[in-house]
C-alpha cells in the first residue's frame, strides 16, 4: 500500500512539476555558487552548458555529478580562458573610456570613440561558442577559440539571438534577483537550441570532408568527452 501511494505520488503532475522546477533550481545554483571564486566564473559557465546539455538533450538525470565532473575537467581552461577575455576587456574598456573622456587635457577626435568600438569584434564572434565548444569537445584553448570564431562567422545571424538572450537573462537577474535561481539554466537551454544545431552542422561537414580526406576548418575539434563518461 505505502508503495503504491508513492508511485502515485511520484507519477503525478504536481509531482513531475515540482521536481522540474527544483532541477532547474539546483542547477543555476551550482553555477552560481562556483561563479563566486570569480576566477572559475569560465569553468561554472562550461559546467553549466554542460549539466544543462545532458539533462536536458540526453535525459540523464545526474546534476550534481554532472556539474562537478565538468567543472574538474575543465577548471585549468576555463580559468585560463575567463583571464585572457577579462584581461582584453579591461584593455578595450579603458580605450572606450579614453575616447569618451580623454585623458586629462588630452582629447581624441570623435571619429575615434567608432574606432575605439572595433576591438569589441572578436569578443562578439567567439565568446556565444567558446564555452559551449569547451563543454562539449576536447580541444586546446588555442583551437577553441579558433573554431568559436569559425562558428560564429557561419552562424553569424544566430550569435546575435545568443548575445540577446545572454543580455537578457542578465538584466532580469540584476532588476530581479530571486529570478537568478532559475534564470542561469533556463538560458542555457535556450542557448542550446542555436549551439546544438550548429554543432551537429559542423560535425557532419567535419565528417563529410573526413570521408573525402579533405582539410577542413574545424579539424581541430576532436569527440565528445560526455561520450566517454557516459
């Protein structure tokens, strides 16, 4: 009888709901939590896409493992990675503020503060893939953020539905904090729909171009590695 009360139990829609919701949760926790060192703010965004993609795309229940695996497999990258774009942020943002205010008596001609713009350009085109291409594939930072930039080049249209939903999801966590507990994975999966499809693109190009031994622009992209922990 008690079994069967708890199936009943777990096999209601409330139940499904709650239990959804509380996934969700759990997982824009963890990523938030690890966001703290600040300097593993990379590494939490890979696990992150990570949980997110195996959760959600290959509907195994594991969060917590999931999370941590990533996290561990990817730390020394994501660290490395987070520095080199917060170093050339800090240097692009100081070149932004220059051409607005100058710099004491010195002032730059207006036509400089367009100029001053265009540095932000490899920003834009790598970054929407750099951590999901990390969670994802095996490659050294070199090659990833190579073939983020190929990515977005050919997916140039989509980066900027990435880019909005990323802004987006940030500016409701900031006029909302509580929502901050379901915003981070609720965006990720949203970013999925775009990454995913664009990665099955460029996997069957690679292996398209494999079977008629021609080089290929992603060459560098390597399996898997959830496949291997599966």
């Amino acid at each position: 009888m008690a079994k069967r009360s708890f199936d009943h139990i777990t096999n209601s829609w409330l139940y499904r709901a709650a239990k959804a919701v509380g996934d969700v949760v759990i997982i824009s926790v963890l990523f938030l939590l690890f966001c703290l060192p600040v300097v593993t703010i990379g590494a939490s965004v890979t696990a992150l896409y990570y949980t997110v993609y195996r959760k959600y795309y290959k509907k195994i229940d594991n969060i917590s493992k999931d999370f941590i695996h990533s996290l561990k497999d990817n730390l020394k990258n994501g660290i490395i990675i987070h520095l080199i774009y917060s170093a050339y942020c800090a240097v692009v943002g100081f070149n932004i503020y220059f051409a607005l205010f100058g710099w004491g008596d010195v002032k730059l001609p207006d036509w400089y503060m367009i100029v001053s713009l265009f540095p932000l350009l490899p920003v834009i085109f790598t970054m929407p893939f750099v951590y999901p291409l990390m969670a994802r594939f095996n490659n050294s930072i070199k090659a990833t953020i190579k073939n983020s930039f190929t990515l977005s080049m050919i997916n140039f249209p989509k980066i900027i539905l990435i880019w909005l939903i990323v802004i987006l999801a940030i500016a409701i966590s900031i006029g909302f904090p509580p929502s901050a507990l379901v915003i981070p994975a609720c965006a990720t999966y949203l970013c999925q729909m775009i990454t995913e499809k664009a990665f099955d693109a460029a996997v069957s190009v690679e292996k398209s171009r494999g079977e008629k031994n021609e080089a290929s622009d992603l060459s560098d992209i390597s399996s898997t590695g959830e496949e291997a922990y599966d």
